[in-house]
C-alpha cells in the first residue's frame, strides 16, 4: 500500500551506467541502477503514478549521443514517465 499524496516522485539519474553514475552520485554505489530503475517500476505498479527522470547535462561528461542512447536503453519500458533535462554550459 502506498498513501495517496498530491506530490511526484522526481529520480535525479544524471548518468546512464553505475560506474559513471557512482562518480558523480555516491548513493549508486549502495544502491545501483538496476535497483533503482526495479523500484521506479514497483512504485508505478503500486500507485498508478508517473515518474518524472531528471538528467543534468554536463558538457564532455554525458552530453553525447552514445549516453543518450544508453539513456534510452535504461528507461526503455518504464511505464508512465517523463524527463525533464538541466542544461549546465
């Protein structure tokens, strides 16, 4: 059971693989992508409500083609979410 509240869960991802993610966002290094993405899906199964994905992009960091498509990869199948994405220069 899962209470009924007004809010959206937001999932700050920032990097679509655990080695480059625990490199900037220690708590993957306890719990991992894989974890998190089964937990993403539990809560939707569980409450009916979306999921928003944030992913800051960080020039020479993940900003390229290939991290998006792994990005891609990472979210595909995930019901009933969004992304919303923070530029940095």
């Amino acid at each position: 059971y899962l209470p009924v509240s007004p809010r959206r869960l937001a999932i700050s991802l920032h990097e679509a693989d655990d080695v480059a993610r625990s490199a900037i966002m220690p708590v993957n290094r306890r719990h991992d992508l894989d974890e998190l993405i089964g937990a993403c899906h539990y809560y939707v199964e569980r409450s009916g409500r979306r999921l928003t994905f944030e992913w800051a992009l960080i020039a020479g960091r993940n900003d390229d083609a290939a991290t998006a498509r792994r990005r891609g990869k990472l979210l595909r199948g995930t019901p009933r979410f969004s992304c919303f994405t923070v530029f940095f220069l």
